[in-house]
C-alpha cells in the first residue's frame, strides 16, 4: 500500500478521541503483515496504545496519536491533496512515519519503534500511560509527528487543562435575593480570564487562552445554584496539566 492509499484507508476510520479501538485494530493488522511485532497497550476500556518494532532494541521511535477532533469528516482529494479529518493531524503523518520506517528497513535499520497513542487532543492520556511500558527504557531519541508547516521543532508548548466551578443558592427567579447565582460568579472570574494579560516567549511565542465550554443552571425561572467552564491554557512550558478549581 502506497503512501496516499495508507492515509486515506486510516482517514476513512472514524476515531474521534475516545473512540480509537477500529483504527488501533487497523494498525495492528496492517503492520503485522508488514511482520513488525506489535503491542496494544491497554489505556482504559477500548482504548489502546499501538507499540510496534522490529528488534529488542528500538533506539530511535516514530510517535504520533491515532484521534482526532469531531466531527469525523471522510476523506475526499483533488489532484493536489487530499482533505479530510486526520489528513494533516495526524493520520497523513502515521502514513509518513510507517512509509519512512519502511525504507529504512530496506536500507537495513531495524532499531526503530513506532508509538501511536490514543486522546492525544483531550489529555495525552495514552502517552503518559505509554512511558510506564518497559521498552520505554530504550527509547534514546523520540520523533513526533505533529503539524509544524514542515519545520523541524525541537519543543512545544504545554497544555495547562482548567475546569472552574461555581456554587451558588437555588431560588424562585421571581425572588432573586434570596437565591445567589453561579452563574453570575462565573461570567465575573470569566470576564478577569479574557482580560489576563498572559506571557510571551522569544521561541514559543504567545501563549492562547480558550473558554472552551460552559454548563450551568437549572431552569429559566430558578437561580442557578451551581455552573462551570472549561479552559485550555496553552503555555510556554513542556508538559501537560489538569485541575479543577472551585469557587
């Protein structure tokens, strides 16, 4: 299978974050045909790591994730590219890798790994869970495929993952002085988040704030007693973080 068909044949199995088994199943077969050893390294209910290598000494690893964002949008191509969800991030860089390790195998390296995880875009759950497998521990050098305008990048921004919540008193929205809204508290502490003036950096660049979702609220006619929101914080650090904050 040539490089285009291998990223359109992953393009077409949906994997939105969480859903990831079709495809992992996918990579396992089509690898091991290949005849590289394969592993699923189990994550949580269908959700597995693909580990795949040669020998007993894979130095250099191939990484990238096997979900994408929703919705699933199935591949189409004109005569210049081919569009789609996971084209670039990152199903087209799977293809890549594999074409890749697959010639220097013909050239006669065999000390390569290939690592692709699961909810990469949510909380890089299968990677944190990828670093407790024994062959981690001969892993000397790490490639991960991720969209850079074909640029080599040698760092990357963390992902500082906020979850506030806010509690409040439930009441009749005919007697609002006797209730005490979460929601009003929350859109207060969200209005300070759009106006924080967050770092830059020289390499990084600008770090991003996204309010990502909002919940709250019990009916039109009752104060809200409790409400939440979700933030992305993308920072110019390099690792990952999640919390919850409660108000």
């Amino acid at each position: 299978m040539n490089l285009f068909e291998l990223t359109k044949s992953l393009m077409s199995i949906p994997s939105v974050s969480g859903e990831e088994e079709a495809v992992g199943f996918y990579l396992r077969d089509y690898l091991e045909s290949l005849g590289w050893t394969v592993e699923l390294q189990k994550v949580a209910e269908n959700q597995s790591n693909v580990i795949a290598y040669l020998n007993d000494t894979p130095r250099v690893w191939l990484s990238t994730h096997m979900d994408t964002v929703p919705p699933f949008i199935p591949p189409t191509e004109d005569d210049e590219k081919i569009y789609g969800r996971g084209a670039c991030d990152a199903k087209g860089i799977i293809a890549a890798q594999i074409t890749a390790a697959e010639e220097l195998r013909r050239a006669g390296v065999e000390d390569i790994g290939l690592l692709y995880t699961v909810e990469e875009e949510r909380a890089s759950t299968g990677a944190k869970v990828a670093n407790d497998h024994p062959i981690a521990a001969k892993c000397k050098y790490l490639i991960n495929g991720e969209p850079t305008d074909n640029d080599l990048a040698i760092g990357s921004k963390g992902a500082f993952r906020a979850k506030i919540k806010t509690k409040g008193k439930s009441a009749h929205s005919a007697y609002p002085e006797q209730g005490d809204s979460a929601i009003e508290k929350l859109l207060d502490i969200l209005e300070d988040v759009r106006h924080t003036k967050f770092p830059n950096d020289d390499f990084f660049g600008e770090t991003t704030c996204n309010i990502a979702t909002l919940d709250g609220g019990i009916a039109l006619n009752v104060i809200p007693p409790n409400a939440e929101t979700g933030l992305l914080i993308k920072k110019n650090l390099r690792s990952r973080w999640a919390c919850t904050l409660i108000w």
